[in-house]
C-alpha cells in the first residue's frame, strides 16, 4: 500500500490497464477523504469538496524501459544532436517542394516527383555552395 506524505495508508489499491499490449499500466491508490479533510497538510492535496482522493503510479512496459535505457546510450545522445539538420532538409522538401503531397496517381508518379524534389533541393545546394 501506499503511505501519504500526513502518514494516512491507503484504504484500496487498483491496477488499470491491460497487460502485454505494450501500453502502460497504472497502479491507483484510493485514500479515505474523512482523514484529508482534517488533514495538516490538505493545502494543495485535497480540493475541497471532492469525494475521492486518488495517486496514481505508472508501471512502465518492458518496451518503454528498453527505450528508456536506449536513450541513455551515447549512440543515441550523439545521433539526437544530428537530428535537427536531417528533419530541416525534410520540412524542405515537404513544405517549399511539395513533396508532402502526391501531384498524380501512382507509384511511378510519386517516385518521379520524389526524385524531382529531392533534385531541386541537392541543385539548390550546389548553387549556394558555389
């Protein structure tokens, strides 16, 4: 159970969520509004007038804390601050090319207008180099 900071246990303890779908699940602890209405250190814990008193805990899934352990590599941090410079050049083309949208039907179409795109930003770049 799950000890207020006033020292009051918890009455009921709940566990929402599904298992093994890769979200979240949450730990929800239920506390007896008859003691946080006298309560020393209600200020900011209790809304008067509410008729339950909650604290939820996230339990992480195994995947979340893989992800988690992965972001706290060097391999990650490092590839993160090269990040920017590669979505710049993808709004580019996205926003100012068209390439968001698709012109006509098809596969080919698109390819076409992918390499057309892709074409006008490197010949851009060649430009403002020289």
């Amino acid at each position: 159970m799950f000890v207020c900071p006033a020292d009051h246990l918890a009455i009921r303890k709940a566990r929402q969520g599904k298992k093994n779908i890769g979200e979240n699940q949450v730990d929800t602890y239920y506390f007896d509004v008859e003691k946080c209405k006298v309560c020393h250190l209600r200020e900011g814990c209790y809304r008067e007038g509410s008729k339950t008193k909650t604290y939820s805990i996230t339990i992480k899934s195994e995947l979340h804390k893989e992800q988690m352990a992965f972001q706290q590599t060097n391999h990650y941090r490092s590839k993160s601050r090269e990040r920017y410079k590669i979505e710049a050049k993808n709004s580019e083309l996205k926003n100012v090319h068209g390439y968001g949208r698709a012109d006509s039907y098809g596969i080919q179409n698109m390819e076409m207008q992918g390499a057309l795109a892709i074409f006008t930003v490197n010949l851009k770049r060649i430009l403002k180099l020289i």
